[in-house]
C-alpha cells in the first residue's frame, strides 16, 4: 500500500474502458489519478460509460467524468489533464507521472510514447476494446522487480530433523506436507541445536519427498536436537520487459482461453490492422459492412498471412461495438496491472493480453441493416447485437440476489446493457444489509451519505440515475432469500421473472437459491471471488448440472484438542478467544433467560443434556454469585477470569502433563507441534492485560446493562487491588490429548448439583428480568468485541510463546473475512454478463457456455464448459436432477401409489414430506387404511401436526420404490399441487 501512495497514474481516454480502469485504481488508492479526455461526450459514449449522464453530451469527456470519479475516494485527488478536442496526448504531457495507461489510442500515438516511458523508467500499459474483443500491453521497463510473484501467504511448518551432512536433508512432522517446490527458499525459527539455522539469510531448496527437502551443506553446523519451524522466503523477480515496436514482431502472449490457442496471433494481427484502416479512412470499419471487412481482412493478412479469416471479418464486424462486459473484464484486469506497477505485488502480465467472448454473439446473426446506429445510449450494444436483439434484452426479468460488491458491478453492467429497461423487462434486487463503512472500498454504488441505508434500495437508485430508462424498473426488497420467505418468493414471483444470478457472499445462501432455480427451472448465473481469484458457474435447466451437483473438499478443521490444549499458531488462539467471548458473554446470558423465560426449562432441558451440573452452575454464577451490582464489580470479575485463563488454568495443565513429560514411548510430550506453556503474573502495566480486562469488563457490564467505563487509571486502580484466592493444582485431572480419546469427567457429582440448585432463585421472583447476550459484531471499533478477542488471544499465545497479531489480522481471522477487491470482483461481474448475453439468446447447445475461473496475480485465466447434469434410469428411462413428476389437484396418497404401479411397474414403499414421514410399507395395517385414503395436504397435516402455511400451493416429496425384481430404484422427486 505504501509504495502505490507514492504513484501518480495518468489514464488517457475515459470512454467505457478508461472509466472502468480509472474506478478500479481510485478505490483501490494510489497518489492521483489524472485523466485525459478532451473530446466531446457523444451519446454512443452512453453504451458503457457509466460516470456519463445524457445531459454530458458536448462537454468535454474528462471534464463531465471528474466529479462523479472523485467522489469514489477522499483519499484519491482526481485531476483532469485538461486540452483542446482535437488535440492528442503527447510526450510532454505524460512527464510527471510514474503510470501510464492509453486507452483506445491509435498504434502510432501508442509507439511514440511508448518508446519514451521505455527510456525513462515509466510504467507503460496500453488498452482497448472492441465490441466482444479486448486487449492489452504492458511495457514496465528494461528491469521490473517483482516482489511477490504469486500472492500467497508464505508456507510454513513444524521440523522434526536436519541431517549433518553435504545435502541438509530437513525433515517435516509426519502428518502435514511441506508444500515447496524446487527453487524456493526457507528460512528458520525455533532450531534447538543446530542453532545457526534460525534466522539464517533463505537457503534455496530441492524437494525430496512430501515430508522432506533438502536446503544444502550442513556439516560445519552443530549438531540438530529438536523443535523447529521453517518459513519461505518470497524472493524478488526481475522482469526484462521489451518495448511496443519489438513485441509487434515478436509478441509474447498470456493465453486467455486454451480452446483458441491460436486465437492471440490472430488478433494481434488484427489489432494493428484496425489502427491502419482508422489512419486511411479517418473512421472504424462500419457494422457487419461486407465491403469495410473485405479491405480490413486485405491489411490484416499482409501483416499476418495465417491469420483466421472468420475471426478477422468479426471484428471489423464490431470495431464500433462498446459493450459494458467486456470493458468490465479488460478494464478491471488492465486496473490491477497499474496496481501491479505501482505496488511490485503479484506478477504483472507478460506482455500482451488478446480476449473475447464470439460465443456471446446471438446464433441468428443480425443484419447489416439491424446494427445500424439509431442516435440511441445503446448504440455500442447494437453495433454487436443489432436492434432486435436489444429488444430482448430491455424485455428481459432478471432476479439479482445480494447487492454488495459483486451486486452493485452486476447493476452497473445490467444498467448500460439497458436490461430490463422495456415494456415488458424488469429487474428485482434483494439485501437484507445496511451500508457500513468498510463496504465502500469496492461496494461502488456507495457513498458515505448513505451509511446506515439500506443497499438494494440505495443501489437500484444510483443505477437508475445511470440510466433513466430503469427508473420504475428496479423493485428493490429487504427480505432475504430462504425458507422463511416463500411466501414473497413464491410460485408467482418465480413465474415472473425469466432468471436469477446470485451475488451471495456464502455457500449456504447459494445452495437454497441453486434449490429454488432447479425447482422452478430458471437459469442460474453463479460467482464468487476471493482476493485476487475469481470464479464463474453458469447454470442452465436440463443442459448443465446445478451449484450443488458438486461441491468443495471441506474446510481443514483444527483438532479440538489443539485448540484447547496445545496451540502452536495464532490461528489457533484466535479460535480459542473466539469461542472464549460465546463462553462469557453469549452462551451464559441465553442460557439465564432461558431459564427465567421457559417454564420448566430444567427439568427439559438438563434432563438430556449431560452437563446439567455445569448449566446450573452458571445460571447459579450468573444470576446469584457473580452478579455485579456496579461496574467496579465487573472489573473484579476480569481481573479474575485472567487469573483463571492465563495462570491457574495453564497451572493445572503443567501439574496434570509436567514439563518433563515423557510418552508411552519415553518421547519428551513436549515436543514438536507441543509447545510447553508458561502461566502468566498480572501486570496492570502490560497494555495487552490491561486491554482485556477493560475489554471484558465492559462485555460483561454489557450483559447486565450497566454502564462501561474506558479511562485506563479506573481498571488500572480497581485490578491492582483485587486480592486474588490462592490457587492449588488439584491431583488425579485428566487431560485429553487426542481427538479420539474420550471427554475426560472431572466433576464433582450429584451433590453439588443440589447446592446449586438451592441457590437458584426462582424465575416468578424475577419477572420482566432479562440479560442482555452479546451479538458478536467485527466492525463496530468501540464495543470492545474484537479488542476481547485480540487480547485473550494474545495473552493466550504469550502463554505458549506464540507470536501475538495485531487488531486487524485478529479481526480478519475471527471474523472470518474474506479479502475483497474491486479489481476482481468488476472482473468477474464482465464474465457472467457475457454469459448472461447467451441465456437472452436462449442457447440450447451446452458447448455455447463457459465456466470462468481467473486470478489476477498471476495473471491466470480458464475456461471450461459446464458439465452436463447426471443421468440416472428407472425401467429404461433416462432422468437428471432437472426431471420430476408432477400431480395435480391433491391427489390421495393412494392414488400416487397406485399411479407408480400403473404407470411404471414400480413398487411404492415409503412417501416422506420434509423431514416428516407419511407413510411407508411397514408402518401397520391400522395406520395404513388410515392414510392411504387421506387427501395428501390434510395427510402432512395430520403427520407433522401442524397446519400448512396459507401460502403454500405445493409440497416436494420424495418416495422409495423398487422394481419388479424387488431392487431399489432412483427416481425423480415428486412435485404435488394443492
């Protein structure tokens, strides 16, 4: 971040593309941005541009752009570089600045300052679409250091030897593979012996085996003991990159697409050749112009004889096609390498970069005559589409779910493209999530006046005011999707709209919305990002398995026990404070007004449970012992539970396991990922104790609504007085080491309970009296919830003498945060909208559609074709997960079963609903005359004793059956109407 707050980055050209680049680099934070645009804003400008409003046209480009671009980010001054309409960049005016971008700037303008940047150490990137075309140049000097080539975090693991010997053989602990590759460095911690290794200047590695490398000559070091950790080193690359006028000759290209490997030598034919037909005739190729494209595929073939004819004529087809996607995709990638240029992260492209999408194109071409320039903001679209099918288009129903940062860049797309903006089109939004601050890095639609407001509502107006056509278009609603609210999503809602994409932020949301679409079978259009990678699904009814089809491998879990007991990395002290405030400050508060709220809440509750001891010693603790009256009494109770965690508690695990433990097989316990910890003294003048006694002195004021307190001398006072209860190990404590081994039992018994018992108050003493449990909340800065963790995790790694985090990467891995980016996320958004052009077109052919999955740092792009969804059979019929059977009107149980053996030859032996079942072949004659001949809805109501909701006009089910030979078969799921 450092080093991008020390560029100036110039970006010449705002149409479609350049505003796509400059809003990606302003969020992302540099020095300055300066445009340069003097040319009048013409209303085509409107197809993509969407810092453009129709009362901009006339003005200047850059000028009508600033204020709009400026507002993204206070941080970021936005400059315009001024100039007359008319007037071209030159050499002069691009001294200053560290970054250059040209956008859609003519090949002899982008040789000429080209081979100035080269000479003079400025970063050179050039760009440029065309319709469903796109590419880039990068040109980042004769030696670019590369300081982190991939992104990723640094590998690291525990070490059990080091051989003494010519190769240095290091051997890692059994259970986790190292993960290196040849050619990477290590360095080392925690060496017991052979000392010299720690901290040692990186040693480069060869692989030997998962477990083992080995890092060169060890023999003049002493002799390795034990313990040890190594870290790799990232080690900085040099890049030699060449300037514009080599590569022409001899291009070196990042392949976008593996199925057209030899699509980029063709286009960089025909790049040039566009730049030469712009010079001759003063204008672009005109759209689907049979003539223009003959003498343009003339000029591209005497540069490169092999060049695809075909490929060639569509692009002169669409020289003059701006389409909003597809700026999205280069623009956003074109984003990150400035961002590489300034930053030296991540591995800047090498050196051109040729992309398109053809298969978005309709599969009944338009005519010449229907792409014609009509004077309409959609002209761009129409150069590609023509003017029918951009009727399909502004008629289309689109359904977007979540409209944080991959929903926001969707409206912003959906509105240039003018979907749903017809008689007949419509688009609805749905979030059930207010506006905070930390969404305004990439959340562009956002800006500070609407903190605190609702985000579908405040984005469907930011992209309306984009585009007046979508105004009364966009039907923005707070419910969220999910089984609570099928009475808003229902049949009818799902009948009107003709797809959904999703915008989700977690897999369990994206699932029930996967549900919904294969039910109703709607097109489903799926993506997610995570930092610098992305991915895109494209889901289509009967052609393409669905979301849930497949799924990925679990996330690793970390063993209970080294949570509990034996952490050796901050990750694991972060979940053991994470679970510590639920403990403290969540659990114990519910648990209470449970017992005050529920009548007979002990007797049901405790009865099954297997920790009634423990439950009633709490709400004992809770609501007698340890209620604190005033907020100096919550003081005490911090200062307490410190001595608990971080001294008596690590007492008794020493007492239990000593620190010269040794295994069954005489092994030292302490040993490898084991670390012996160390119990901690108190000191009011340590700021990491003194933080999580405020912290937890004011959660726990929180809980029984008194009032906090923050000034340090008031803790600092109260703490230093408190006189702590002696405290003595008590003999014969189990401690469990293993995940497998059983919970230990160290209670006291049944008669304690009853002590416990008696202390209760009764809950008719304390009517109306509640307890306030905490919600835990990361982005709130002053409700001490993420300061809790951030200490108790600390003290607890002090502890084990673990490296303490800081706040923020506390607050990253407690909160689970998933680092977003606006760069990846536009990018991303371009991809399914280029797919969402194909489900307009209705197209039936599964190889038309592509699965994306991109990462920026690398930089790496795939594609692959969506797989085609299972097949199973019953009595020769071939089935997929998109199939079901239908009945009408209610049907009687019977008449379903009957139906089976009539229709198929198939044996009925249980019909369950839900998570009820209704009947099954061996539930009893009695119940079986009794159901059989029940209306299906009064049939679940009869069996889950509850009445259907009001709203609802169909029920899945699922059956059994088997054949006439008695197997099992699958079949589809039944759908029944009521």
């Amino acid at each position: 971040m450092k080093r991008m707050a020390a560029s100036n980055v110039l970006i010449v050209g705002v149409k479609g593309l350049g505003a796509e680049i400059a809003k990606d680099v302003v969020l992302a934070g540099v020095k300055s941005v300066t445009i340069y645009d003097p040319e009048p804003v013409q209303v085509a400008d409107l197809s993509s541009q969407f810092f453009l409003r129709q009362e901009d046209v006339g003005k200047p480009r850059a000028e009508a752009t600033l204020p709009r671009l400026a507002e993204l980010n206070a941080y970021v001054p936005v400059r315009n570089l001024g100039g007359q309409p008319g007037q071209e960049i030159s050499v002069d005016l691009v001294k200053g600045f560290q970054v250059v971008v040209l956008c859609g700037v003519s090949l002899k303008k982008q040789l000429e300052i080209n081979d100035w940047t080269h000479e003079n150490g400025v970063y050179f990137i050039s760009a440029d679409t065309r319709g469903l075309f796109g590419t880039s140049f990068n040109d980042f000097g004769p030696k670019f250091t590369c300081v982190d080539p991939t992104g990723e975090q640094p590998l690291t693991g525990m070490i059990v030897s080091v051989d003494k010997d010519k190769e240095g053989v290091v051997t890692c602990l059994d259970e986790t593979r190292h993960g290196l590759e040849d050619g990477d460095f290590v360095t080392f911690s925690e060496v017991q012996g052979m000392t010299e290794l720690n901290g040692c200047e990186p040693r480069k590695i060869t692989v030997k085996g998962p477990y083992t490398f080995s890092i060169g000559d060890t023999s003049g070091l002493s002799d390795y003991k034990a313990g040890g950790i190594f870290t790799q080193v990232k080690m900085p690359k040099i890049l030699q990159f060449k300037t514009l006028r080599e590569s022409l000759k001899e291009p070196e290209s990042l392949i976008t697409d593996f199925a057209k490997f030899d699509r980029p030598a063709t286009l960089h034919a025909g790049f040039q050749a566009l730049s030469q037909f712009q010079e001759q005739y003063q204008r672009l190729p005109r759209p689907r112009n049979a003539e223009d494209a003959a003498v343009f595929v003339k000029l591209a073939k005497a540069i490169d004889a092999d060049a695809d004819e075909k490929i060639l004529t569509e692009l002169a087809y669409q020289a003059t096609g701006d389409l909003a996607p597809v700026n999205a995709v280069i623009g956003s990638f074109v984003a990150q390498e400035v961002l590489k240029a300034c930053s030296a992260k991540f591995h800047p492209t090498f050196q051109h970069l040729y992309f398109d999408s053809l298969e978005s194109l309709p599969d009944e071409l338009p005519t010449e005559a229907d792409c014609q320039p009509i004077g309409s903001r959609y002209d761009g679209q129409i150069a590609v589409f023509g003017r029918k099918f951009q009727e399909k288009i502004a008629n289309f129903r689109e359904f977007l779910v979540g409209s944080g940062a991959i929903g926001c860049e969707m409206l912003k797309n959906w509105s240039m493209m003018g979907l749903g903006s017809g008689p007949n089109g419509q688009l609805h939004v749905t979030d059930l999530d207010t506006i905070e601050k930390s969404n305004l890095n990439r959340q562009f639609l956002f800006r500070p006046k609407d903190l605190g407001k609702f985000k579908a509502e405040v984005a469907a107006a930011a992209v309306a005011d984009m585009n007046p056509d979508l105004k009364g278009k966009i039907d923005s609603k707070q419910e969220p999707v999910g089984p609570a609210t099928e009475n808003v999503y229902d049949t009818n809602f799902f009948a009107s709209i003709d797809g959904v994409t999703n915008a989700l932020d977690n897999v369990k949301a994206r699932q029930y919305m996967d549900q919904r679409c294969v039910f109703y079978l709607k097109p489903l259009l799926e993506s997610g990002t995570l930092g610098t990678k992305g991915n895109t699904q494209v889901i289509v009814p009967h052609l393409t398995e669905s979301y849930s089809s497949s799924q990925d491998p679990p996330e690793k879990e970390t063993p209970v026990c080294t949570v509990k007991n034996f952490p050796n990395q901050i990750q694991h002290t972060i979940e053991w404070a994470r679970q510590d405030f639920d403990s403290l400050f969540v659990k114990p508060p519910q648990v209470v007004n449970s017992y005050l709220s529920e009548p007979n809440f002990l007797e049901n509750n405790l009865k099954y449970s297997g920790q009634q001891k423990e439950q009633v010693e709490q709400i004992a603790s809770y609501l007698v012992t340890n209620k604190p009256l005033t907020f100096e009494e919550c003081i005490v109770w911090a200062r307490l539970q410190f001595e608990e965690k971080y001294n008596n508690a690590i007492r008794q695990l020493l007492y239990s396991l000593p620190k010269d433990a040794v295994t069954s097989t005489g092994q030292p316990f302490w040993s490898g990922p084991k670390r012996a910890p160390e119990p901690l003294t108190f000191d009011s003048n340590n700021p990491i104790h003194l933080q999580y006694i405020i912290a937890a002195a004011n959660l726990h004021a929180f809980n029984y609504g008194l009032r906090g307190e923050t000034d340090p001398a008031v803790f600092k006072k109260i703490a230093d007085e408190v006189i702590v209860p002696e405290f003595t190990p008590k003999s014969g404590v189990k401690v469990q080491i293993n995940d497998n081994d059983p919970t230990p039992q160290n209670d006291g018994g049944d008669s304690d309970l009853n002590e416990y018992l008696k202390q209760l108050p009764a809950p008719s003493s304390l009517v109306g009296y509640r307890l306030n449990p905490v919600e835990f909340e990361k982005d709130d800065d002053t409700n001490h919830h993420i300061d809790f963790i951030t200490a108790s995790s600390n003290l607890r790694a002090l502890n084990y003498s673990i490296t303490p985090a800081d706040r923020h990467t506390t607050k990253q891995i407690a909160g689970k945060i998933i680092p977003a980016i606006a760069t990846t996320t536009s990018l991303v958004t371009g991809l399914v909208c280029l797919e969402l052009y194909k489900l307009i077109d209705g197209k039936k052919n599964i190889e038309a559609y592509k699965n994306g999955f991109v990462n920026l740092a690398l930089p790496f792009f795939g594609f692959s074709e969506p797989i085609a969804p299972k097949k199973d059979k019953y009595n020769g019929v071939e089935w997929t997960l998109w199939d079901r059977f239908e009945f009408k009107d209610d049907p009687t149980l019977k008449d379903i079963v009957d139906w089976f053996q009539r229709e198929h030859k198939l044996e009925v032996s249980m019909v369950s609903q839900g998570v009820s079942m209704l009947w099954s072949s061996f539930i009893g004659k009695k119940k079986s005359e009794e159901r059989l001949p029940m209306k299906f809805s009064k049939l679940v109501e009869h069996v889950s004793k509850k009445p259907l909701p009001s709203h609802t006009k169909h029920l899945i089910v699922e059956v059994m059956v088997s054949d006439e030979e008695g197997e099992d078969v699958e079949v589809p799921f039944i759908v029944v109407f009521l």
